[in-house]
C-alpha cells in the first residue's frame, strides 16, 4: 500500500455501518447488548443506530482516511444523518447520480451521469410506468422516484410473491436497468448509475490510490469489486447469494455487529 497517497474508504450506510431497530439483529441476552448511538431522526423519530464502539472507531477512521459515505439514498435522506467523526469532505448520493463535496452538489459531475443514462438506458419514465401497472396494491405501500433517476418500492415483504422480483429484474435487464430487493424496498436504478463511478472520481481528485470498501447489497457489488480491498456483512442481499470475490472478505457478523466489524477491517487495512 502507498504511504504517501491518501486511503479512500468508500462505504454503503443502510445495514452496512448504519442500522434501523429492525436491522440491528440483537441475538444475544438483554444484558450483554452493546450500547447503540442513534444517529439519524426522521419526523422527530429515532431511525437508525450504530454501536457506541463503531462510532468511536469511525471518528478515528475518519482522522486517519478519506472516509466517503457512499449510498442510494437521495441527498435528502443522507443529510439527516448525523455520523460521528469529522464531517466528510466527499459523500455520493443516488447510488453514485450526486457527488457531494463538502454538503454541496457537484454539477458537472451530475450532468455527466445524467447525459450517460439519456444515451444508455430506458427512461426513467418508461420504468416507473411498468412499476405502477405491474405492483399489487396488496403489497405495496409506496412508490417513489429519486433525484428524477431511478425508482423504488417500499412493500410488505411477507405478501411479495417470491418471482415478481425475478421477473421484474429479466424485464429491467433488456432496458439498461437493475433491480435489487433491500429489506421492504425493490430499487430500479440504471445500470450506469453506479457507486464505483463516483469513488473513482473522489480517488482522481483526492489522489488515493489505495480503496476499502464495504457494502451488503446487489447495488454495491460494483462498488466492492473496484476496491482494493472489500468486506461484506453476514446478512443482506450479497450475503443471501453467497456472493464473494478474490480481493472481498466475507465476514459472519449480522446486524449492527457487522458494522462493528467492518469499521474495525477499515482500520487495520488503512494502516501503513
């Protein structure tokens, strides 16, 4: 590893650092859980949480590397995250459609990804259109659009047939697009959109040459592949398909645990 470059960590948030009650997996007795840090609030509510021990090993990853949040959430939804350690100087938002530098939209970087999309994939308008008519209001209990670039589902698990997602995701696969299940939400982004994209770029500007990664879901394999070094949790969509790599290390933790863990990975492999 280079000494003298920056060390990007680039890292999804939702179940990889960051956990909602449901998320959190608390296997062990009541009274040896580990005392969690809430760090996002939603309509005066607390959402999601972290482990008082990873918040601690964030705020010294985030002295020690370029720490760059790296989600599908909108930017709405990132800002009202309020993670330990030094505020990050890079975050990408929309699965890699905003590069945010220090809170702030990068323009031309958004127009690049959204000039790309228009040439190689189906409309975003077409794929909403086909959500709306082939999702059973039985199960369904939102439709939303992102950043005007890809679509998600918010469903009741437990009524989703097991193929409509399969189906759905031969039907993307024709137009350019991806589908993903993540707890109650099916994502449709554009293949392009991706995160490694944009975690290439805060290398280019910031100079790294050595990436960690970390990430649970089908949307972030493209961003652990192009890492150096990747981890992934015990849980989630990756998890549930066995899916691994030569340079990405599978870990067994669940739940808040494996954030734990991943922010303890981070650490010793940022080391020089």
């Amino acid at each position: 590893m280079p000494a003298q470059t920056p060390v990007l960590v680039a890292s999804d948030l939702d179940r990889t650092l960051i956990y909602s009650a449901a998320a959190l997996a608390l296997t062990m007795p009541d009274a040896r859980a580990p005392r969690l840090l809430c760090v996002e609030v939603h309509e005066s509510r607390p959402l999601s949480y972290m482990t008082e021990t990873a918040a601690g090993l964030l705020s010294e990853l985030g002295d020690k590397a370029v720490f760059v949040p790296t989600t599908t959430r909108t930017r709405k939804q990132y800002q009202r995250i309020n993670l330990p350690g030094p505020p990050p100087a890079y975050a990408i938002c929309a699965n890699g459609g905003h590069l945010l530098v220090d809170g702030v939209t990068d323009l031309d970087w958004h127009a690049r990804v959204s000039a790309r999309l228009a040439d190689e994939c189906a409309p975003l308008d077409e794929i909403s259109a086909h959500l709306h008519e082939t999702a059973d209001p039985v199960w369904l209990r939102k439709h939303r659009i992102a950043e005007d670039l890809f679509a998600y589902l918010v469903v009741e698990r437990e009524l989703l047939p097991e193929d409509w997602v399969k189906e759905l995701a031969v039907w993307a696969e024709e137009r350019g697009w991806t589908v993903s299940l993540q707890g109650r939400k099916i994502y449709a982004v554009p293949k392009p959109l991706t995160k490694s994209a944009a975690v290439r770029e805060v290398a280019r500007r910031t100079g790294a040459s050595w990436t960690l990664a970390a990430g649970d879901s089908l949307l972030d394999a493209d961003l652990l592949l192009a890492a150096d070094r990747g981890w992934r949790p015990g849980h989630g969509e990756l998890a549930d398909e066995g899916w691994t790599a030569p340079a990405i290390s599978a870990l067994p933790e669940r739940g808040v645990l494996a954030g734990e863990r991943i922010l303890r990975e981070f650490l010793k492999a940022s080391r020089p």
